[in-house]
C-alpha cells in the first residue's frame, strides 16, 4: 500500500493517537460490536522494515511478512482484504499505530481472530519520566521523530505493543516479534536484529502520552505473544537461505505451522522450532512473553484439516503448468530439493512434477491432466523427495580473514571431496571458517550462529593450511549430519510411526520428547509431549518407545551427534555362535518392527544399557525408518573395526559419511518408484514418502 492511499484510507486517524478516540478501547464499545458482527473474522496487520535511514539494512524482514501473509491466506483461510502490510518508509510509528487502532482495533469483534507481526530492528531506550529506567523498543521505519533532531527517537514502546494487543475485544490475538533488544558484538559478519542503544537520545514526547492513555483503558484481552528469542540478550537473527533472507524464527514459526496441524500445547510447537533452527546451527530459542503456557495457538485450522509443504500460487494459460509455494518444506531441505520431486494435489491422487525452483516459489507440471480440476490455493502435499547425491559441505570464509588468508583456506578445502567455500553473507553456508579472538590468534570453524564448534581449532599461530588439514574428520562427519538432516519428513511422511525418548530410572518411565508421523494419526487422539527445552541428568538410563501403527513391517537406523559433534550409532549386536573363539566378529543385525507391535531401544530383555555419560552438551538423534531392509548401510557399518568395549548399544560411527550415503541408496532403493522417473534421476536419490519416515530429536545434558 502507497504513503497517499495508506493516508487517504485512514483519513483523520492519525487523530486516534489523541484521546477523543480512546472509547474505542473500553469494554463499553464491545457489546455493540458484537451484535453489529454477522460472523466472525479473521484480521492481520504484518509489519516488515528492511530499509532504515543511516542505519545497516536488514535483508529478511520482507521475506517475512510474505511467508506470514501466504501461510495465513492459503492454510489459515484469511482474505487477502483482511490482512494489512506496512513495509519499510510506510511503517511509521505513526502508521504503525494508526493502523493498529483503524484495522484492528475498530473492526475487530469478541469472536474474531486476531494477528500481528513485526519483524524489524529493536532496541533499548531510557525514558524521560524515568530515566533510570531502560525500556525494550521496537525501531519503526522513522527513526528519528524529525530530522531536525535525531537525538529524539520516534520508537514504539514494546509495553505500548502488548497494551494495544490487551486492547483489543477478542481472547483470539496472536502476535509475532521477530525482533532482538540488545545489540551483541559483531562477530563473524552475523547479522541480528538489534541496535545498540544511545545513553543520548530520549523518545518522542507523543509515544509516551499514547502510552499514558493506553495504561486509563480496562485491558479485557490476554493475547499470546511469540517472541523471537527466550534469553534478553539472545539476538534475533536472519539468515541467507536458497535465494532468499529470512528471519530464522519466522521461518522455522511458518514452516511448522504449514506441516502440522497444530492442536498441542504452544510450549510443544516452540519445542519443536528450536529443534529446527537448530538443524540451522542456531541457538535461538523462541518463547512465550506470557504465562498461558496450556494454550493452543490462535488463528488456527479446525481440527482435522491436515498439513502441507504449500500451495497452488498460480495457474498458467496452458492449465499444465502451475506456480507453488512451498514455505512448509523443512529450511534445510528446501536448497536441496531436487528437479522431479513431486507433490500430490489435496485429497487428489494427481501429481504435480518439480520443473525448477526460485527461492520459495516453484513451477511444476501436472503429469496427467485428464479430469483434473487445478485452483489457486490447493494445497500440496510431499510424495517424492529427490535429493541430488552431489551435495556439498558449504564453508563460509570470515570477511576478517586477510586476503592470502582466504586465498590458502580456499585452496586447502578444496583439496576435500563435496566441500565448498564461500564469502560470508553471500551465499548460504553450513559453518564458518574464522580467526578466534584471541592473542596470538588461531583459526577455528564455527556454527552459523558464533559458537565455535568442539575440537575444531588450530594452533596458536599455525598456518591456516595446517589447520584445514587437521579438520579432515569433523568435515566429514559434519557432512554426514548434513545429510541424514536431509531426510527428515515427520510432517509428510504416510508411514505411522510414534517414538518417544524416555528415561527409565524410577519405575515408570518418563517421556523426555515424542515425535510422530503426523499425517497418519487422527488429529483429536494425537498428543504430542515435549518440553521447552528437553534436559536429561547425566547418569540418566534412556529409551527410545517405537510403536508401528502401520500395516507393513518398518526396519530402523539411528543416527547422531554426541557431544562434541562427533557421530554415533544404534547398534544391535548379533550374538556370536561361538562366542569363546577370539577370531569371531561381532556382525550387526537388522532392527524391525513388526505392523501393530512396539519396541523399545535397547531392548529390555538385552544386556546393554544406553546411560547418558557427561560432560553437559547437546546431543542430536535421527530416527530413519525405512519399509525395506537397509542392507547397504549395514554392510557399510561391519566394515568399521569396532572394539569389544564398543559393542553397546550406542556407540562411535566410526566412518559416518560411507554409512549416510549407503542409507540414502537404501532409502532409494526401498522406494522402487517407476522406471520412467528413475531414468530422469541417475545422479539422485528419490525417496517416496510412502517408503520412508525420519525423526529428529534434540536434548541437553546436564
């Protein structure tokens, strides 16, 4: 929407900022707007602001609102007409709050549902009442309140926010914040989503007499507000993926909201989006500003509408050819996803054929047309994923490095088959390869969020050379973790699969996490359980409870990363048949479950126990389940000398990257898709969702 048009909607609502307006808040007013609302709707005013004056650009915020505008038109059912954009210079304070009172707080009813996001800068400001105390602030796309004096900041208060949210006449109000307040030190080129706060400028004298008169209103709404980061001085960040910036936490937010039909607890979803962005190599952990922690999201589908990677966005003239977006695919595997992948169309058994990909939109075609009715905004669902068996470990080079710095790392990892370099911020990267800050200084890789990654540094003062060499291992076991990511498909998966990780220490077990095949379970008898931030004691006896609710038998492989990010394994060990000759070698056995029956990981009738040892970490586990037997990532594993003291249940993988690439052929194998597709694919892997399911399950030890 234009400045004039935005200006000449409104008309005099820029006067609501003054108190003649106010009545509008009060619980008076309700009872009219109820009887004056035939039916209730559903209203959304998305707020992103890349560009702000003299100060560094941001890259994903408009990203941002258009991956919330399309999930809440195509999987929410909100009319476009419904939803309000402000967008860099039209998201004045002034604009800002004008619109929250004109589109939402004048139209909204006690039955409507309500959303609001924000994703732009945020900073910290001192008040002129108070000055000693220092007040959370979302920065508006004027930063200043004129250009006379930019020692007075025109920023809306984020109590302003959450009172204006309190305001409004229905229970039904959700709002995103996918913004930071402190401003880290720079490092490594990241980018956050915060300024750093000036002990000199004060705030504009109009915010504060807004927010004086917001604090007289009778407040009857208890929204839930979703912020971006769970620690005050965690940033928010943004990141470059596959031809696009986004906000990490809007895009794990909206891609978990695509997949699943989200009936569980708020502290479940944002559970299972610190999982993702995780998998981003991010610690941001996402939170719930207030305590309604038993609440389902609002906004949502009814209970029975099922999940998707996306949506029909357009037709072309020829009716063969459609346009998707495809914001519900896992972040990690969108880069990846390959040409003839496929998706089938609804409740149909159509399928849409993957021709290319830009971004988050994409073209396919139908491959059969007969009878076959196509409209803007079906859903789409996953049927075949195929993954390129050319992938790459992405390495991005540090700007801080000197020139001859980056000329050696470039020609040191290229000596290294299926890893790649990069300049940070220009293309997206898997690590970071850096100096650490330090006297006398040393290289080191390090996660895409800063952390320096376990036993992954060189010498005080050891060539940069030198140091690659010696990443060799973690190269490849980092590749190995990239890839076994990539299978992940817990939202589009036909297989029924249920796992919970357990400890069983007392009598009665106690679930730590569970996951399941979402798309095979009836909405109203699925529970997910999960905590916020799932913690198991060091010492801690563990399972792994596998129900297959499906009709075929399952075959199961786990992976992972322990604490120091090297690679583990489930192993179950067959018993030798002379177990007194010295000479025999222990073989590994297939673990299946058969339809209808549970199993626990170890078994309990075995020997083995899996004890999680210290020190504290994090540690990572992906469930792979396959229809067919994994015949070619067992025998990649016997090939391993593995010691008699190694032989329990989890273990070193001793050669990760062999094992994840037999477990992919096998999955390509198990999936026995047409010989037609298959000829189109001779570099790929296809995997049918029908075939085969992958879990992904994250815990800290402490």
């Amino acid at each position: 929407m234009k400045r004039r048009t935005f200006l000449q909607r409104i008309g005099s609502i820029l006067a609501v900022l003054g108190i003649t307006e106010a009545e509008w808040l009060s619980l008076g007013n309700r009872y009219y707007q109820a009887l004056a609302q035939p039916s209730p709707r559903k209203l959304a005013l998305l707020i992103g602001i890349n560009q702000y004056p003299k100060t560094p650009a941001l890259s994903g915020c408009l990203t941002d609102v258009e991956l919330q505008r399309e999930l809440l038109i195509h999987r929410f059912g909100f009319q476009g007409s419904d939803i309000l954009t402000l967008t860099e210079e039209e998201a004045s304070r002034e604009f800002i709050e004008a619109a929250f009172l004109d589109h939402l707080g004048k139209q909204a009813k006690p039955s409507d549902v309500v959303v609001f996001h924000f994703s732009g800068y945020g900073s910290r400001v001192k008040l002129e009442t108070s000055p000693e105390t220092i007040q959370n602030a979302l920065v508006p796309g004027n930063v200043s309140h004129n250009s006379q004096n930019e020692k007075i900041v025109n920023y809306i208060l984020e109590e302003t926010l959450l009172l204006l949210l309190r305001s409004l006449p229905t229970e039904q109000v959700t709002a995103v914040l996918d913004t930071s307040y402190y401003a880290p030190t720079p490092l490594l080129g990241l980018k956050s989503r915060a300024l750093q706060e000036s002990v000199e400028t004060k705030l504009a004298a109009e915010e504060l007499d807004f927010l004086q008169q917001l604090k007289t209103q009778k407040l009857p709404s208890t929204p839930i507000v979703l912020a971006a980061t769970s620690n005050p001085k965690q940033p928010a960040r943004e990141e470059l993926f596959s031809g696009f910036s986004a906000g990490l936490f809007t895009y794990a937010l909206t891609q978990y909201l695509w997949e699943f039909t989200p009936t569980t607890r708020i502290q479940v979803a944002l559970s299972d989006m610190e999982n993702s962005l995780s998998k981003l190599g991010s610690k941001q952990q996402p939170a719930l500003l207030n305590s309604q922690k038993n609440q389902h999201l609002t906004s949502l589908p009814p209970d029975g509408i099922i999940g998707a990677e996306g949506a029909v966005r357009a037709i072309e003239e020829d009716g063969k050819t459609v346009h998707l977006w495809l914001a519900g695919l896992p972040p990690q595997v969108l880069l990846y996803y390959g040409v003839n992948s496929r998706f089938t169309l609804g409740t149909t058994t159509e399928e849409l054929v993957l021709r290319s990909r830009t971004g988050l939109t994409a073209k396919a075609q139908i491959s059969q047309i007969e009878g076959v009715s196509l409209q803007v905004g079906q859903l789409v669902q996953e049927a075949v994923r195929v993954l390129s068996q050319n992938i790459h470990l992405i390495i991005a080079l540090d700007t801080g490095l000197e020139r001859i710095e980056r000329v050696d790392a470039t020609s040191a990892f290229a000596a290294f088959p299926h890893v790649s370099t990069v300049v940070v911020g220009e293309k997206p990267a898997d690590y970071l390869f850096a100096k650490l800050q330090q006297t006398p200084s040393r290289y080191g890789l390090f996660s895409l969020s800063g952390e320096l990654i376990s036993n992954a540094t060189g010498e005080a003062g050891e060539a940069v050379k030198l140091t690659v060499q010696k990443l060799a291992p973690k190269l490849s076991t980092l590749l190995a973790a990239k890839l076994w990511r990539l299978t992940e498909n817990q939202g589009s998966s036909r297989l029924a699969l249920k796992t919970t990780l357990e400890i069983i220490n007392n009598i009665s077990p106690r679930v730590i996490m569970q996951r399941e095949t979402v798309r095979t379970f009836k909405t109203e008898t699925s529970i997910q359980k999960s905590l916020p931030t799932p913690i198991v004691p060091i010492g801690s006896r563990m399972q792994y409870r596998v129900e297959n609710q499906s009709d075929r038998p399952v075959y199961l492989i786990l992976l992972g990363l322990n604490n120091n990010h090297t690679a583990i394994a489930f192993y179950s060990w067959e018993t030798p048949q002379e177990p007194n000759t010295a000479d025999t070698k222990p073989l590994l056995k297939e673990v299946v479950i058969a339809p209808g029956e549970t199993l626990t990981l170890p078994q309990t009738n075995t020997a083995f126990e899996w004890v999680i040892s210290g020190p504290a970490s994090e540690c990572e586990h992906q469930l792979i389940f396959s229809t067919a037997p994994f015949n070619a990532t067992l025998a990649a594993l016997n090939t391993a000398k593995y010691s008699t003291a190694e032989e329990g249940p989890i273990g070193p993988l001793l050669n990760s990257l062999d094992v994840v690439q037999a477990l992919l052929q096998d999955l390509h194998n198990a999936s026995a898709l047409k010989t037609e597709m298959n000829s189109t694919t001779v570099d790929s892997h296809s995997l049918d969702v029908n075939n085969w399911a992958s879990l992904s399950f994250s815990f800290q030890v402490l």
